[in-house]
C-alpha cells in the first residue's frame, strides 16, 4: 500500500497476516523504483509549494493537478440514448 494509506492500515496491523508492507519505503523497494518514487514525491511538494506563488505557481499546480487526474468511473452526463417502441408493445 502507499504512503498515504499508512494512518489508515496501522490500526489494522494486527489482524495482518505477518506485517503491513509499505510499497514506496525503502525496505520493500528495489533500489530503482524507490528513486523514482522519491523524485515524484520530491516533484509534488515543489509543485504543490509553488502553488503559493500567484501567476507562475498557480499555472504550475494547475499542470500538477491535470496530469494526475483521475476520470470518474461513473461519469455525470447521460450516455443512454432512447430505443425505438417495440412492434409487440403496439397493437
């Protein structure tokens, strides 16, 4: 699980079979990946910092934001279309 998760599984370390295993920290990471994972991490707070600044920050966070949107599962506009009467529905 990430970082961001971590407050919310502690409580259940418990009841986990062995330990809680934190994708992201050094120690269940291969080398590689947890650079990675810091220079994203280190990417987001500069971002999310400069965000404070008021023309160039705020068109920075902005850029952030739109790149890690996530789409909606279930979007708001209505993708049904109508059917035409059944021929046994109309005698």
């Amino acid at each position: 699980m990430g970082l961001g998760h971590l407050r919310a599984a502690y409580p259940l370390r418990d009841i986990a079979e062995g330990e809680i295993i934190l994708y992201g920290s050094r120690r269940f990471t291969p080398p590689a990946e947890y650079r990675r994972w810091r220079r994203i991490r280190r990417s987001y707070y500069l971002f999310s910092r400069a965000g404070r600044v008021p023309v160039v920050g705020r068109a920075m966070l902005a850029l952030m934001l739109a790149r890690e949107k996530i789409p909606p599962l279930y979007p708001r506009k209505d993708r049904s279309h109508r059917t035409r009467p059944s021929a046994a529905l109309n005698p």
